[in-house]
C-alpha cells in the first residue's frame, strides 16, 4: 500500500487591487489624484485672489479699500456702485452701451468675413493659393502698433476718427488671421463627401458653406466669437485713439479716466466699476465655455 504525502496546506491570501495601467495598487493612485487635484485647487485660489480681492474691495468704505490682505470685512457697502456709476462727467450708462456697439459689431464682422475666407482656403482651389495664406499667416508676426500711425492717417483723411467705423468696419475684410487659421484647421477636419453629396443635390458654394460648413463650425465659430469679445471688450488702445469726444467713450476708457494727471484716484468706486465691467465677459464665457472647449480642442486634432 503506497502513502502519498501532500504538502501542508497555505493561507489563502487575498489579493491587493492593483491598476492595470500603472501595475501599482489602486491605493496609491487615489492618494496621488488627491494630492494632485489639492495642488490644483491651490493654485487656483493663488490666480483668483487679486480677482476676489478687488470684489471685496469695491462693497467696503473708501477708509477701509487697503485696510489688508483679507477678502473679508467688518462693513459692506454699495455705495461705491451707486457713486462710480454717474461720478463727476462719467456715465457708465452710455459706455456700456458704446462697448456692446462696438463689440457686436466686431463679432459680426469677424464670424461673417473669417469664415467665408477659412472656407475659401480650406476647400476651394485657385492659384497661389498656400502663397497668400502664407501672407494671411504671415500677418500675425507683424506687431499691431507698426500699422497705427498709417491706420490713423487713413482713417482720419476718410473722416471716420470719432466714430465707431475705424473700430468696426475692418472686421468685415477678414484682417484677423488668427481667427481665419482658427476656423481653416477646423473646416479640413470635416469630411469632403458632404460638399460632394450638396453639390450632387444642387448646391453651389454658398449652398455648401451656409448649410453645411457653418452647421458643422459652430464650436470654431463658439471660440472665434468668446475671443472677440473678450478682447473687443477690454480693448483700450483703439478707442483711445479713435474716440476723443466722452460720448462715444468704451468701458475701458471709463475706468482709464478714474485716474487723474495729479495721480489721486477713487479706488473703491474703480474696483465696483471693474466688477460690473467684468461681468459681461465672465456671462459670456459661461454661455460658450463648451462651444470653447470643443472648439480649441477639436481645431488641434488635425
């Protein structure tokens, strides 16, 4: 009779979690993601406290704008709205109307003139066409304060200087070649085939880039237009120089004026003009924030 002897029997171990990308235990990734997103939340607070800051100095008395480094305070007013609104000759009210004239106006004729010419670029065929691309392209590497002094002279022989045509007008001729870039690297992520099918239906090319590129741009046309207004808005070298008469002045100008030739300035009633002055842009980019993304993102597949 044969005795078969077994080996003594082990504790049954259970196994560790591990991520099968890292092949290190799922604990530690968790650890290193709350690490990373606390880092985050740092440097988030660290960008957005002179923001926050001057939010809480515009609801506090002129004696205590500077009192300290704190976002908060014993005493709130609204005051300083109430004065910075209509203070000395200022009226906020018409500058805010003067900035969306000329902001509109700019999105307008950037959305309407960039994206006839991305799509020229992007699916028409003509000569010396990658030449004058290269041009348009080459045009952002000239510094904008190079061609102001002959803007300034041609617009002041047209008789536009204290109008807001030198600020708007141009905007329909497609001068800004970022945009047109923009909108250039979306348009040849879409496929050819729907060109060709609207052409079979009878389709020209207004037919095509009105119902089939401009439907299928939007996240490009989303960026174009949250970028245009942000910097339309906030703009202050053009209307400086293009908008000498107070009735046509921008917010931008508004603000600049808080600030006398002795250097004395109001600054509560200049941080309450800067919160509203802010708020536009901030509604704005949350009604586009995934007509941005989608477009920054997506234009950078190609």
């Amino acid at each position: 009779m044969t005795t078969t002897l077994s080996a003594p029997s082990q504790p049954t171990r259970i196994p560790r979690p591990w991520d099968a990308r890292t092949q290190r235990p799922a604990g530690n990734r968790v650890v290193k993601g709350i690490i990373k997103h606390a880092v985050l939340l740092c440097v988030l607070l660290i960008m957005l406290y002179p923001l926050l800051w001057m939010v809480g100095a515009s609801f506090r008395p002129g004696n205590q704008t500077f009192a300290g480094l704190s976002l908060f305070s014993d005493t709130y007013t609204l005051q300083n709205y109430a004065d910075g609104w209509s203070v000395g000759n200022l009226n906020f009210s018409k500058y805010f109307v003067n900035s969306a004239i000329i902001t509109i106006g700019q999105i307008v004729g950037n959305l309407f003139a960039c994206s006839l010419t991305a799509y020229a670029f992007a699916r028409l065929e003509f000569p010396f066409k990658r030449v004058l691309f290269g041009m348009v392209i080459a045009t952002m590497l000239l510094p904008q304060h190079v061609t102001l002094i002959p803007k300034y002279i041609i617009f002041n022989q047209m008789g536009w200087v204290d109008t807001y045509l030198p600020l708007t007008v141009p905007h329909f001729f497609a001068v800004d070649a970022f945009f047109i870039f923009l909108m250039v690297q979306f348009i040849r992520t879409l496929p050819t085939s729907l060109d060709e099918s609207a052409r079979i239906d009878g389709c020209g090319h207004w037919g095509i880039f009105w119902r089939i590129i401009m439907p299928m741009s939007l996240p490009a046309i989303g960026t174009t237009a949250m970028f245009t207004f942000v910097w339309a808005w906030n703009d202050l070298l053009g209307p400086l120089l293009y908008l000498p008469s107070s009735d046509l002045w921008t917010v931008s100008l508004g603000l600049n004026s808080f600030l006398d030739q002795t250097g004395q300035s109001t600054y509560g009633t200049l941080f309450a003009m800067a919160t509203l002055s802010l708020a536009p842009i901030v509604g704005f980019f949350i009604a586009s924030q995934r007509l941005l993304v989608e477009g920054i993102a997506t234009t950078g597949l190609k």
